[in-house]
C-alpha cells in the first residue's frame, strides 16, 4: 500500500487540515481583531491624557505676540501625555499652517484628516493617520474662539503595532510546531490502530481460508475492538457451522452406506447361493425395507436441501386438526397393532381451525406418531391429543414410552440426533424437519417429557374468519447451508 494511501497519513493529512483551519481562522480573524483592539486602547488612553493637559489651554495664547508661551504650553502638554501637540491653524478648506509644534517637522501634518474633521466640526476628534509609512493614533479638539484652530495630539503606534507584528510571527511559529506534532501523533496514533486492524485482517484471511481454531483477541473498549468482538462472534458461528456441515456429511454418508451395503450383501446372496423360496423371500422382504429406508432418507434430505436454500413453499390456509388427527390415526393404526400398541385419538373441546399447510402438518404429525411408535412398548398406548387454549390451536402426540433423558431434551430437534447414539432406525432427521416446517407456518413444535410419559405439541396459529387463502416461501437464511 502507498504510504500516502494509509491511515496513519490520512489521519494525519485531518489534523494537519484541522491546524491549518485554526491557524488561519487566528491570523485572519483574532490577530486583526487584537490590532484594532490595542490600537482604540491606545487611542483612548492618548484622548485621556490629552483631555487633562487640554484644560490648561487658554485661547489667549494664540492672540499676536504671544507665541513664547504658546510654545511652552506645547512643549509642556507633549511631555505630559508623551505625544507630539501641534496647534493647526486653517489656510483653507484642505490645508493647514503650522502655529505651534512640538516636533519641528510639521509639513507632514498640514493635511491631516483628523485635524480636518475637528476644524469644521464642533466635537472632539479621534482616530488613526499613516504619514511617510507609519500609523500614528490622535486626538484633535477645536478651539471655538479661534473658528478653524485645531489643538492636535499625535502618538506613535509603533510600539503597538510591533507588539501586534511579534504575535503574528508567534502564530505562525506555533502553527508550524502545531503542524509537526499533528503530523507525528497522527503517524503515531494511526499506528497503534494499524496493528489491530492487520490483527485483524489477519483474522480475516485466517477465517476466509477455513482455519477457524484461533480466536479473534482484542481487549479495546472503542470501534476496533467492537469489530473484533463480532469477527470472534462470527468465528464461532462458522465453526458450529463447520462442524454441524462434517456431522451431517458424516451421518449422512453413514446412513446411505449401511442400507447399500446391507443391498449389496443380500443381492450377492441371491445371485451365488442356491436358496429355498422362503429365505428367499425373507432377503427380498429386508431388501425392500432397505429401499424404503433409502426413499425415506432420500426425502429428508431433499427437505432439508429445500429447507436450507429457501425453496421450501407452504400454503396457509384453514385447516382442520380433528381432521389430521383421523388421518393419522388411520394411516398407523395397522403398525400400532403390530406391535401390540394402541393408538387413539382424543379431541379436547370444539374442533380447532387453524391456519396453516396440510400437507406439511401431516408430515410432522408423521414424524411424531413414528418417533412416539418406535419408542413405546407394547402394551402402552399412542394417544393423538387435539385441543385449543389461549395459545390457539394445538395437535399433541403423547405416548407412554420410557421418556427422555433431560441430558438429551436440548438436542432431540438437532439434525441427526437420537437418543439411543449408535446405530437405530430412523435417520435422525425428522424431528429436525418437524420443528423447522412447525417454524415456517409461524407454528412451534416443543416436547416435555418425563419417565414413562413424552408429550410433543404442536401449536399453530388459529385461522380467522375470512382467512384469505395465502402462500408463504422460506427466505434463505443467511447462515451458510448444510
């Protein structure tokens, strides 16, 4: 990267803009303002001592032959208010005569404006000249007797205006030191930033490239270390995802290769060995279930597929529970029987209407009859429980089996996940697929369960007169798929 480019000089380019934009707003704005300030300063303080010295001034002194002490009182009132006095005397309307000054040179100061303003005007007065390059401050009084006579003070403003000259250099040089500080703290504070941001860029690139072991690290309480804190956040959740996505893989291929394997043994069987009709008949029986392990497998992972890409569509429309209930019920009273189990049906009050997917609602009472089936043993009883509270209305499968150990109660939803670990029929997918599809259709799907009873709800929004029929799609979540 050029090193014009990075943060330490863009961070430094700011404050050396932000210097520059005060140095300025100083010079162009508080240094004239100290001027003006220190030159009405000087202005009043000469009109102060002018105006005391002025009392002693008797129009006599301008009268012919008098002019000795005219002088002396000129010379006198310069050395008390330390300012040139000059006594002007109208040639005409622009020009003065010089009758009495303090400071012989006087053909500088026959045009003066102040003196100008005071000769025709009856007020005292004040304000600043430039003669021969130099500003000089002044006060001028009129002398009323005399129409047109000035008695004017003139002060230097060298002394001020060098005071003010020496600020300016002061301004500058402590604008340029100004300057090369911002231009070091910014380097400097922009570096220490640097190294936690290539942290974690570093992080980053780790992560990117699937090494997600180390932990992202940053103890700053500001931004940087915010953005630290969610790139460990986001580190953890793609090592669950990571690791979720090698468990279904895993399980996955576990569960495709047993059944194929099983497959492949019994058709070798059939081809090589010389088999009565019954054991044959038994191997084409196993080899069916086989299949339908797979078809039934197969299915759950399309599911999930859709599930996972957000292609997975419901229809939410009014929907009678009593009605899936008895489908149900039909569909595995054969396989309850079987196996020396009872399944009933049991509606708790008026038939629930709600709102949501039938086909899909089967599908998770399904997995729940299935699961409640394989778990309990003859001669306990399945019950299909319909009712509807507060909460709307709720389809339940209760059954009378061994329950859940409550170790395990968090995880039973978990792709691939059974209770029993190891090898046992099922795949581990259907309690998964229930609780996602339950999601969908703005349902839930919880279980609570205890020795010798396990209770799965499902409760569903309640349709409404009217209810439009609507469809809804699964967005794609933004974690990534399994």
């Amino acid at each position: 990267m050029s090193p014009l480019r990075s943060v330490g000089a863009r961070l430094s380019a700011a404050l050396m803009l932000v210097v520059l934009v005060a140095l300025g707003v100083v010079y162009a704005f508080v240094v004239p303002l100290l001027e003006r300030n220190l030159v009405q300063s000087k202005v009043d303080v000469l009109a102060t001592s002018a105006e005391r010295v002025r009392g002693s001034f008797e129009p006599t002194f301008l009268l012919p032959g008098l002019l000795f002490q005219l002088d002396e009182y000129v010379d006198r009132a310069a050395f008390t208010t330390n300012a040139r006095v000059v006594v002007l005397e109208p040639l005409s309307d622009e020009v003065f005569r010089v009758r009495s000054d303090s400071s012989p040179s006087g053909a500088d100061i026959q045009r003066d404006r102040v003196a100008l303003a005071a000769a025709f005007g009856t007020v005292t007065q004040r304000g600043t000249v430039t003669r021969t390059g130099e500003r000089y401050a002044e006060v001028a009084f009129p002398i009323g007797t005399f129409p047109g006579t000035v008695l004017l003070f003139s002060a230097p403003l060298e002394d001020t205006l060098a005071n003010v000259s020496l600020v300016r250099r002061r301004v500058l040089v402590a604008g340029a030191v100004a300057l090369a500080v911002a231009l070091l703290l910014g380097y400097g504070g922009a570096s220490i930033f640097a190294r936690r941001i290539r942290r974690l860029e570093r992080a980053a690139d780790r992560i990117a490239g699937g090494s997600l072991d180390e932990a992202v690290v940053d103890h700053g309480g500001d931004e940087v270390g915010d953005l630290a804190r969610a790139f460990e956040r986001m580190r953890r959740r793609l090592a669950q995802v990571e690791y979720a996505r090698r468990e279904f893989v895993a399980n996955a291929s576990h569960e495709l290769r047993t059944p194929l394997f099983s497959l492949g043994g019994f058709l070798e069987l059939l081809t090589h060995e010389s088999l009565d009709e019954e054991t044959r008949r038994e191997f084409l029986a196993t080899m069916q279930e086989q299949v339908e392990r797979l078809q039934r497998l197969a299915t759950d992972l399309l599911d999930l597929s859709r599930l996972d890409a957000g292609h997975m569509r419901t229809e939410r429309v009014p929907l009678d529970l009593v009605h899936v209930a008895e489908a149900l019920r039909d569909e595995f009273a054969a396989v309850a029987l079987s196996g020396g189990r009872t399944l009933r049906m049991v509606v708790d009050g008026a038939p629930p209407q709600a709102l949501a997917d039938e086909q899909r609602v089967l599908q998770i009472g399904r997995a729940l009859v299935e699961n409640a089936l394989r778990h309990t043993s003859a001669p306990a009883a399945v019950e299909l429980r319909v009712s509807v509270d507060a909460g709307g209305p709720e389809l339940a499968v209760v059954d009378g089996g061994e329950g859940i150990p409550e170790d395990h109660l968090g995880h039973i939803f978990e792709r691939f996940y059974r209770v029993e670990g190891g090898h046992a029929s099922g795949s581990g997918l259907g309690l998964a697929i229930a609780r996602e599809l339950a999601e969908i259709m703005g349902g839930r799907l919880s279980v609570d369960s205890r020795p010798g009873r396990t209770v799965f709800s499902l409760r569903l929004p309640p349709a409404r007169a009217g209810e439009a029929h609507r469809e809804q799609r699964l967005e794609p979540e933004t974690a990534p798929a399994l």
